[in-house]
C-alpha cells in the first residue's frame, strides 16, 4: 500500500514536464475518439455525427495535446528562453481536461460541445499569447518560431469553424464550416506544425549541421498547403498540381538535407521514415486525387491518412518515444519491443490502405474494424511498454 507521500512523489514527477499530462492526455484521446468512431459511423450512436467525432477528436482531443507538449517544451529552448512557467501550462493542461471531458460528454449530449470547442478556443489563445512573449524576448533568426506560432493560429481557425459548423444556421450552405474547419486543421495545423519541427529537429538529431533551410521555404510550403485548403472547396480537380507542387517542394528540401539514411538506429530512422513520408504522401496523394477527379475512383479520404498516417502518426510516434526516454531518464535507445512499435505505425497505415481499397469496391466492413483496431493497438502497446515512463520518470520502473 503507497503512503501519501509515495503518492505525492508520483504526482511530483507527473506533472514536472509539460510533455507528461499533455502526452497521457493525447493518449486517452486516441483510444477514446477510436474506440467511439466504428459504433458512431455504424449508425450505433444516433446522437453524434461520426465524421465530427472523427475529424474534431483527432485533431483537438488527441494531437492538439501532443503538440502542446511538445512546443511547450522545445519553443523556449529553440527561443534561448527560459521554460514556462509551470503555472501556465498547468492552466493550459486544465483546459484541455475540461475539453477532453466536454467532448466525450458530447457524444451523448450534443450541447455540450460548445462548451468543448469554446473552452479549446481559451485554451489555443492562452497559448497563443505565451509563444509571442517567448517569440517576442528571443534573439534573431525567429523563422522557426513565427511559423510554428503561425501553425497554432491555424489550429485556433480550425477550431472556431468547428464550433461555428455547430451552430444552426437555415441559410447557410449545409457543412461549409465543417468542411473548411477540417481542411484547415488537417494541412494547415496538423501537417504544417510537425514539417515545420521536423525539419528543424531531425537533422538536430541526426548531426547534420551543415543544412540550412531556404529562406522561401516555410512561406512556399504553408502558400501551397493553403491553395490545397483553397482548392479541395472551389475546384476539387486542381488537387493534384497543388500536392504535386508539394512532393517536389518537400522531396527538394528533403535532399538537400541529406539524412544519413538508412540509419542503425531506431531512433533516428523512424524520424527519417516520417519525413519520407512527407513528400511521398503528397505525391501519392496527388495520384489518388487525380484518379478520383477524372475517372471517378473513390479514394476514401486516402490523401489525408497517408500524411496523417505516414508523416504526423509515424513522427508523434518517434518524437514521444524519444522525447518520453530522454526527458524520462531512461536511455535513449529503442529495444525490440520499441523497433516493433516504430514498423507498428506502417501497419497502421497499411491497414487504412486496405480500407480505402476496399471501399473503392464498395466493400466497408470489416475493413473499418480492422484499421480502428491497429490504431488502438498501436497506442495500447506503445502505453504498455513507455507509458511508467511518461507518468513516472524511469525511476519508479
């Protein structure tokens, strides 16, 4: 039996490091938003749209609190700033409790998703507001940092068109808000934030210091991701040259960075496999979209999951294991079981390939089930083996 000051410790050590609550918090959201989505889109749970449970969850309730995490982590150091303040991002993870318990509240009391969205919009200004401080103390260059906070801003847009798609509006076209609120917290936010801190923090990583990002880069990269949220609304063929212009802008960039892959190291070559995945994703993507457009095969969303997927899935993986070991105390090294969880991600991808597939036939089921389930595999197995770390730090193994 613990002694209360056995527990105290415990909960000394959770909430020392952002990365901690905010990470177990993305955690619950993955397996919850999951979990709920197949009885949703089944028609099993008539009070919930499945596709804003979806898109709202994984954005929001899961990722939003991996990156939080993250970038309240690394914002100052990339700044030569000192850490925040514990008491702000305390505030910051409450809010994000009060969003999580909202959202999932929602599922069976619709109204209570205002209060979700609303309590996001207080959280994404608080946090908002604390990067221009950093951002705003911080000695030159900033490139990184304007474009991360930038990433955010979209992230808050997604959101308020959420809660504005919410909202009961006769004259309106049915799901605008809806549909942009997705597209743009997928490339806008969901991409664009972890391309812009992979490729800063991955040839950190790998020692590659002789590369220096193109001053046009970031301002090309978010012009071409905003003209495929602009696109994918008014003229859904033009998709494919605007993720063309993608791959060649990232696979570009890519080379010149000259990753030593492959790599011995697991660590690191599940970093490079996602940022492989950046250019490839798009390009894929671009043959899918071109194929949907002329000739009518549908391709089941399968642009968007082949990033989600292969890019912000493989490199939330990478980044967590790696952030979770350092920051944990353990030694920064992947074993077996680790190896397995990186190549897990490819699985997970794999399986939502075959869904896409599948459903071009016409065929959903039991295809659904099985992508849902490698996801919430993924998370389960990745909690069982690194999740004492997160909470505990690796003393209390």
């Amino acid at each position: 039996m613990r002694t209360n000051g056995e527990t105290m410790n415990r909960m000394y050590r959770f909430f020392s490091q952002p990365h901690q609550p905010f990470f177990a918090l993305g955690i619950l959201g993955a397996l919850g938003t999951m979990l709920l989505f197949v009885p949703a889109y089944r028609g099993m749970i008539p009070t919930v749209d499945p596709l804003r449970l979806h898109g709202y969850g994984m954005l929001f309730v899961t990722f939003s609190n991996f990156f939080y995490g993250f970038t309240l982590t690394t914002f100052p150091r990339f700044s030569a700033r000192p850490p925040v303040d514990p008491r702000r991002w305390m505030r910051i993870w409450l809010l994000n409790l009060l969003v999580f318990a909202a959202f999932f509240v929602s599922v069976w009391m619709p109204v209570a998703f205002y209060a979700a969205a609303g309590i996001m919009a207080l959280s994404f200004a608080y946090v908002i507001r604390i990067f221009l401080e950093i951002y705003a103390a911080a000695p030159e260059p900033r490139d990184d940092q304007y474009w991360i906070v930038v990433a955010m801003g979209m992230g808050a847009l997604s959101n308020l068109l959420y809660l504005l798609s919410a909202v009961p509006c006769g004259g309106c076209r049915p799901g605008v808000f809806g549909e942009y609120a997705a597209l743009t917290g997928v490339y806008l936010y969901l991409i664009f934030l972890p391309a812009v801190i992979g490729f800063r923090m991955v040839p950190f990583f790998s020692r590659v210091m002789e590369y220096a990002k193109s001053p046009r880069f970031h301002p090309l990269l978010f012009g071409l991701l905003l003209a495929h949220v602009m696109l994918a609304g008014a003229w859904p063929r033009g998709l494919f040259v605007a993720d063309l212009a993608l791959a060649l802008l990232l696979g570009r960039e890519l080379m010149r960075v000259k990753l030593p892959f492959p790599n011995p190291d697991p660590l690191l070559w599940s970093l490079h496999l996602a940022m492989f995945w950046l250019p490839l994703g798009f390009f894929v993507g671009a043959m899918a979209e071109g194929f949907q457009a002329w000739f009518g095969v549908e391709a089941f969303q399968l642009p968007l999951h082949l990033l989600a997927l292969g890019f912000v899935t493989t490199i939330l993986i990478a980044f967590g294991t790696r952030v979770t070991l350092g920051h944990g105390g353990a030694a920064l090294r992947a074993d077996r079981w680790g190896v397995l969880l990186f190549w897990g991600t490819q699985l997970v991808l794999l399986g939502r390939i075959a869904l896409s597939l599948a459903a071009s036939e016409g065929v959903l089921h039991p295809w659904l089930e099985i992508s849902a389930g490698l996801w919430v595999a993924l998370f389960t197995f990745w909690s069982i083996r690194y999740g004492r770390i997160l909470l505990f730090g690796n003393g209390n193994r």
